[in-house]
C-alpha cells in the first residue's frame, strides 16, 4: 500500500472513532469493563483473539487510537489510549481484511 493510501485509510479509521466518541460520553467515564490499562488489553487481544496492531494515529486530546487484527480469524478491535495509559475498547467485529484503495488523481473523475 502506497503512503497516500495509508494516510488515507489511518484518517478514516480515526475519523469515525473520534465521532464514536464525541456522540458518546467521556471515554474515562465508560463502563470499566470495557477499560484496563493498556498492555493487559494488549495481551487480552494477542492471546485471547490472536490480534495484532495493524494501524495507529493521534486522536483528539493525544488519545491514541489503534486498530487491532487478526489476519487469520478476521476479527478486530478499534481502541483508544488516554494520555494517563487506561485504555479502552470502541468497537470490535469479524471480516477484517487489508485494502489498498488510492485516491483519485487531481482533474479526473472519481
């Protein structure tokens, strides 16, 4: 996948958790079972679904946001690290798979 496209992919993936977050409520506030510190999510992910990060980004208030995946199983986990290490989990599904879309070229039809 070329640089653009990855930039491109990484944007939309944190666009659409910044606005899961900003029609939720305070990530710090969400249920605490959905929040631990951030290498037991980590392991959580690894040893219980065989996830890996595949891709990351800075969201609002240096949250970082991170995709995690398994390539074999297909599933994955989108979540968010506050500044104070507790992480928390977004959203998580099956039929995860690598896409290498590029963006148009300036002055041609999409």
């Amino acid at each position: 996948m070329n640089r653009i496209g990855k930039m491109f992919k990484l944007g939309a993936l944190t666009a659409a958790a910044a606005l899961y977050l900003v029609s939720t409520t305070d990530v710090a506030a969400q249920n605490a079972r959905h929040c631990a510190p951030r290498e037991a999510v980590i392991d959580r992910l690894a040893d219980g679904y065989g996830e890996t990060r595949q891709s990351v980004g800075l969201g609002s208030n240096n949250a970082v946001v991170e995709i995690f995946a398994s390539p074999e199983t297909g599933s994955w986990t989108i979540t968010v690290t506050m500044p104070g290490g507790l992480t928390c989990l977004i959203a998580s599904g099956q039929s995860f798979e690598t896409i290498e879309d590029v963006l148009p070229v300036k002055g041609e039809d999409a």
